[in-house]
C-alpha cells in the first residue's frame, strides 16, 4: 500500500534533508568583510545595514561586528543573533 503524505509533510521532509547539511555550518568571516559607514555595518555581499553604535563610533560599531563574527563561528542550533538589529532608514 502507498503511504499519502500531505503537504506539510511532504514539505518537512524535503527541509529535513537541508537543515541536516547546514546545522554545523560555521562562517568564516573577518573584519575585512565588512562596510562600517556612520555607525552603521554590512557585509559587502549584503543588500541590507545592521545598526551599529548610535553615537556612530566607529570602534563600539566594530566592536559589535566582532560580536557577529564570534556568533557565526558557532553551529546554528548554538547562536544567539537577537543582538543584531536590521536598520531601517
């Protein structure tokens, strides 16, 4: 008998497969990656700003991208990215 999977099955185990390959992927990144413009910080592959220091201090800003960098060197199941903000202008 052929087993009948609805979509939201189907679908959890087609992302299964994915997220077993990406959750001990670490990122490599390093200071040099990254744009910090008027306290504000991206990545340069990156179509989007974070926010950095609000006084726009350049070593507090960098010092939260050294945060970030830190972060992502952990497995996904371990980082803690609520610190990082998404700025909006």
């Amino acid at each position: 008998m052929r087993k009948v999977y609805d979509q939201e099955q189907k679908r959890i185990q087609e992302m299964q497969k994915l997220y077993v390959s990406h959750k001990n992927k670490k990122f490599n990144y390093k200071i040099e990656d990254f744009d910090i413009i008027g306290g504000n910080w991206q990545h340069k592959d990156w179509k989007v700003w974070m926010k950095g220091d609000p006084n726009r201090d350049y070593s507090k800003t960098k010092s939260i991208v050294l945060k970030y960098i830190d972060e992502c060197k952990k497995p996904y199941g371990q980082r803690d990215l609520s610190q990082f903000h998404l700025c909006s202008y």
